[in-house]
C-alpha cells in the first residue's frame, strides 16, 4: 500500500461556479476535515457511514464561519484511491475555496502534486497504468467517440489484451527456461513449428494493436487542417459552413481575414482543428502581409490542406502558386461558388496535384458540405474500415512499447530458425514481457510513472 502523508487540493476548474470542490485523501483525512467541519446535527465525521453526505459549516480556528458545505465522506479501501478521502463542496469562487484549503493545510495536510490522487490509485493497485492515461484522456476528450474510446481504456480493455498477451509470454518463458534449469527432469521442448505457431499468435496480437494506433492518434489528438486560398474564394464561408455558425467575417473585399481563426469541429468521430488563414497573395498592406505570412507558417504545420478555388474565376497564377506549394501534402481540392458559372481548367489541377480528391461547394449556400466531410474522414482514416471495437491505442508510449516488444519476437523466431540455444530465445522473451508490462506498469521505473502523472491537472 502507498499510504504515507495525507494530501489536499481543488478539484474543480478555477473560476466562478455553483460549487467547488476541495478533496482530501490519506490516513488523517478525516480527522482532519474534522477539526474544520461543524455538522448542523454535531456529527463527528469519523462515526459516519462510508458514502455519507453531511451538512454543516467549515470554521476556522477563532470560530468563524468560512462557508456552507456539504462534506463527503468515504472510508478505505472502496475509494478512489484507496484511502479515506472527504470531499468539501463549497460555494464557487476562489476565496472560499482557497481559505478552507488553506485551514486544511494548517491541520497538517500536504498540498496535492499534479495527478497526485490518480497516482496513489495505481500504486495501491485499484488501476493499472494505462487506466490512470485514461482518465486524462476522458478529461481532455474533444468528440464522443474520442469519450468511449477513453472509457473503454478506463474499464480495462487495452489492459485486459495486454495482460493476455504479457502471460502468454509468461507461460511460453517459464517452460522454456524450465528446459534450461531442469535438464534431468526431461521437460519436453518445443519444437520448431510449435514455437513458431504460440509466437506468431502473439505477434499477430501485437500487431493488431499497433494497427490501430494511427487511428487513435487521431481521436485523440485530432487533425490540424488549414483551409487556403488566395483572397474572396471563400475560405471564410467554407470555414462558417463546417462549424455551422457565423464564426469568420464574410464581405465582398478581398483580404477580410488578416489573422488566424481556428475551430475544432467534429466529423465522423474525428476532432479537426479547422484554421481560416488569411488570403495568400503579395500586398504591399503591412497587416495583411502579416496575416499572409502565419498563414504560410501554419501552411507547413498543418497535417491537412483545404486549397480552395474560385469556380468561376478560373485557375489564376495565385492559385498555381499555391497548388505547387502544397504538392508533398495531404489534401482537398474544394472548387467553390458551385451556383455560378464555371471557368475552371480541370486538367490543369489533375496536372500540378494528380490523384487528389476534388469537392464541388458553394460555400455560403451549405451546399457540398456534407461530400466534403466524407472525403475528409476518407482521406484521414485513409480507408480504414471503423468497427465496434473501441481498443485503440492513441498514446504514442504504448505504441512505442509495442514496437519494441513486436521487434523482439521477431528476434525470437529467427533466433529459433538458426538453432541458437534456448538462452538466447528467453534473452528475447525477456525483452518482449518488459517492453509489454510497461503499458501496465508492471515493468516501468518511478521516473517515468512520475512524468506521466505530471500531466494531470491538480486535484485529479
């Protein structure tokens, strides 16, 4: 068990609010919420049921009242880490919140490390390490598909295939080292096409996991797209359009947009950072070129490109331009103003950008929208077929350690096929079970646990 001082801290977003919440975890907690707390029915907090709510004021020492509170009392182990922790729900607002943390701290309490509270949960064992990612990941969800992706991570269904995988390797490594250890036993070795068969069912394994990590990549980070153009194609529009409101200014003057709009919309699941940049074109208006040139900035940042074009201007040396300028990206063509008369070359695109997805819109009607997101979710999943499943991998460490573990087993197959003594073999297997237990945490050295939870926000 983990159970060393006892800490505190705000556990909701700073700012106004109907209620803040202070949480307490740790052996004192409850004597210490105590010694603060006056329940209207004069309930001591230590007598109370686990799960308890009550009713009363905090005090500080000259017996003043700070705040109307509703405290939360839940006793070891059925808690979130373990320990007793109480919940204060106080009034929003900075100064109650922060006098009543700072009457707990005077009663001997810690103030809580970033991530502290989560952290003590997975050294006492209530959740694995991948579970502990997880719940930053719900916090942080942008789209519901990116939520059930989080939520199936937190119950368990990365860390269950995993653990299926690492005790395979288990079993296969405690009977070939038998071999080795016990040689006038007999144990029966393997042979060739059987250790080839439970090593490639466990790589086959790896490797469906690590299929899925550009997916979850993406849910989970989502996919910075800059929509460009050169001024009044309707950039602005198009961005108004996909984010269904009013959000960029729309006029008939070229060079409205001098500055970055940026929106995070959702399509098919997939959370897409949509920037309306500023017309690319050369101006001699000190603003606008400044706008122009974070428009080119962002240009070679982003992951995906929407060039759009006037349908019925035609292809000018500005669009050329632009199209030569974005030949090594991933992007659509959107040939805009659809319900006017088109001028537009279209030989010409499929010269300068062959092969890419073209979209017909008009913009400031909806029209093509919904053809667009498709060809966007298409193009990002690049053909991936989605399913029920909702085991993805979308954190980069866990990726890693499965390259290293999908690398070493096949280390294991070609140390069998050149006859290599079975040390040679377990040296390998080794390698795999703590590349693998390191998504758990079964194999992962303190450092590394403490700059994971470094990155939760304090409270949590």
């Amino acid at each position: 068990m983990y159970i060393k001082d006892t800490i505190a801290a705000i556990s909701t977003a700073i700012g106004e609010g109907g209620i803040g919440i202070i949480r307490v975890s740790g052996p004192e907690s409850i004597q210490i919420v105590n010694n603060i707390f006056k329940s209207i029915k004069a309930k001591d907090l230590a007598d109370v049921d686990s799960y308890s709510a009550h009713y009363g004021h905090i005090v500080d020492t000259s017996g003043q009242v700070i705040d109307e509170v509703i405290t939360l009392v839940m006793k070891s182990p059925k808690t979130y880490t373990t320990e007793d922790i109480v919940e204060i729900n106080c009034h929003g607002g900075m100064v109650a919140l922060r006098k009543v943390l700072d009457l707990i701290l005077q009663q001997g309490a810690r103030l809580a490390d970033p991530g502290e509270f989560t952290k003590r949960a997975f050294l006492n064992g209530r959740i694995d390490l991948a579970q502990a990612e997880a719940i930053i990941d719900l916090i942080r969800s942008q789209t519901e598909t990116g939520l059930k992706v989080a939520v199936n991570q937190l119950e368990g269904g990365l860390s269950n295939k995993v653990k299926d995988i690492r005790q395979d390797l288990i079993k296969l490594l405690a009977h070939l080292e038998a071999t080795i250890d016990f040689p006038e036993d007999e144990i029966e070795e393997f042979n060739s096409e059987e250790l080839d068969g439970r090593i490639d069912g466990i790589i086959e394994r790896v490797e469906g996991l690590l299929k899925t990590s550009q997916r979850g990549k993406i849910l989970k980070e989502g996919i910075e797209t800059a929509i460009i153009g050169r001024p009044n194609v309707g950039k602005s529009s198009l961005l108004n359009s996909l984010v269904r409101e009013k959000r960029a200014i729309v006029t008939e003057v070229p060079g409205t947009t001098r500055d970055i709009i940026e929106e995070v919309i959702n399509i098919d699941g997939i959370p897409v950072k949509i920037i309306d940049t500023a017309g690319i074109r050369e101006t001699e208006d000190v603003v606008e070129r400044i706008g122009v040139e974070k428009s080119e900035e962002f240009l070679n940042r982003a992951d995906l490109v929407l060039l759009v074009l006037d349908g019925h201007q035609g292809i000018t040396s500005e669009d050329q331009k632009l199209m030569e300028a974005i030949k090594d990206k991933d992007g659509v063509i959107i040939v805009n103003k659809l319900d006017l008369d088109s001028k537009l070359d279209f030989n010409k695109i499929e010269d300068i950008l062959p092969g890419r997805p073209i979209v017909k819109t008009a913009a400031i009607e909806n029209k093509g929208i919904d053809k667009l997101e498709n060809v966007i979710s298409t193009l990002v999943l690049d053909g991936e077929v989605k399913n029920e499943d909702q085991t993805l991998i979308t954190n980069m460490r866990h990726k890693n350690a499965l390259d290293r573990a999908h690398q070493t087993l096949l280390d294991v197959k070609n140390t069998f096929k050149m006859n290599l003594p079975n040390d040679f073999i377990t040296i390998d297997l080794r390698a795999a079970l703590e590349a693998v237990g390191e998504i758990t945490g079964d194999t992962i050295g303190e450092d590394i646990i403490d700059q994971i939870f470094a990155d939760f926000c304090l409270g949590k």
